[in-house]
C-alpha cells in the first residue's frame, strides 16, 4: 500500500473537533507519527511531530524519542547540505541544534546509545567542515564509539554496532591522528582485523540462536 502517504492518512481520520488536543495536549499520538515519518525519511514532518510532543501540556514524550529528534535533525541537516542546489543555512541550524540536544542527553546520562548517536552526528557534521576541523570530527566520532563500545559491554548488551563503528572510524581515523607512529598503526590494524572476525563470528552465533526480526524479516523484503 502507499506507505508514504499512511501518516497523512491516518491524520485525516482524526475527529476535527479532537484533532487539536490529541495532537498538541498529549504526546504519544505526535510521538508515534514522528517515528514513523523516520521510517519514511521524511525527516522534516518527524521533526516537527516530536516538537509537538516535547510540547505539549501532558507531554509524556520518552527519552528515545528525543534522543531521535536530536538524531532526525543530524541526518536532515545532511540531507539539505548535499542536495542540489544546497540549503546551507538550514543545514547549519539543524546541525547545531542537534549538537546542543545530544550534548545535553549526554549530560544528563550517559548511555552506550547517546554516546552512539554523537559519534553518528560528528560523522555527519565532518563532510560540512574545513580545514582540520573534520579531522577532529573523525577523531572525536572515533572516541565516542569506543565509549559506546564499553559502556555497551558494562551493561553486557554485547551490542556489536558500536564495535563496528569504532572499527571502520579508526580505519578512517588513523591518518589523521599525528600522535600514532607508524608503528602504532600497523597493531591497530591488526587489532581492527581480529576485532571485526570476532564480530562476524559472534554476529552468526547470535543469529542463530536469538534470531531478529529486522534480519530475518526486513532483510527478506528489502533484499537486504
């Protein structure tokens, strides 16, 4: 069916006299169609119901969703900084926003998540910077993902995505970081290798024995 056009559907399907205290008094309902418009990437209506849910009078709006707004407002922001032609001032907005609302998640605790989410942000951000700025920006991207690598092991998630992050930043990131000999970098390749088999080898171990539903489903439709 038309997924990109469900939200507006089910929109449309709101009572005209309750559309407006369902949608601006509480938050799930916004909460819901923000994740969704996600789905859809259509990152700029996602964007815009989590704000009616961050504002609204009874908002119970969770901490994932904001963290996502924060994420949705990264990955939008890039998507209007490489289009044709490029709406930069809007790019840049977004951006700072969401390095503001990120930065303060993470202040107020830290989490193998949000650590991930910062990383994902710097990652973004470097492909807008100049001079050495992007440089930094892979490095601290590098950083955050070990964090989020072990704060992942303390709570035992054994959650191998920011092990993979980390991985593929460092492969990045190495040129850049002038405090690595090159000595350094040749055991921090090796590392990097013996690091990625085990997160193959524990990857198909879990597979089979607690097998997801975006693996096992989603990869079948998408091909993926």
């Amino acid at each position: 069916f038309p997924v990109t056009i469900a939200p507006i559907s089910v929109l449309d399907r709101i009572p005209p006299d309750s559309k407006k205290e369902w949608l601006n008094k509480h938050a799930d309902i916004p909460t819901a169609l923000g994740l969704l418009y996600a789905q859809l990437q259509r990152f700029d209506l996602a964007i815009a119901q989590l704000d009616l849910a961050a504002r609204a009078e009874k908002s119970t709006i969770p901490l994932r969703a904001l963290e996502q707004r924060a994420n949705y407002k990264a990955r939008y922001a890039m998507m209007l900084g490489l289009q044709s032609p490029p709406d930069e001032a809007e790019s840049s907005k977004l951006f700072q926003e969401a390095q503001a609302e990120l930065e303060r998640l993470e202040a107020f605790g830290e989490t193998s998540e949000r650590h991930c989410l910062l990383a994902s942000y710097w990652k973004r951000r470097s492909l807008f910077l100049q001079g050495d700025a992007p440089k930094q920006a892979l490095l601290d991207a590098r950083d955050l993902y070990k964090k989020a690598s072990d704060a992942a092991k303390g709570d035992g998630e054994g959650n191998t995505y920011p092990d993979t992050n980390y991985y593929l930043a460092s492969l990045i990131a190495m040129d850049y970081d002038l405090k690595m000999s090159d000595q350094d970098k040749a055991e921090e390749r090796h590392k990097i290798a013996t690091g990625c088999a085990h997160i193959q080898q524990q990857g198909q171990e879990q597979e089979k024995s607690n097998p997801t539903f975006w693996n096992r489903v989603v990869g079948i439709v998408t091909g993926k």
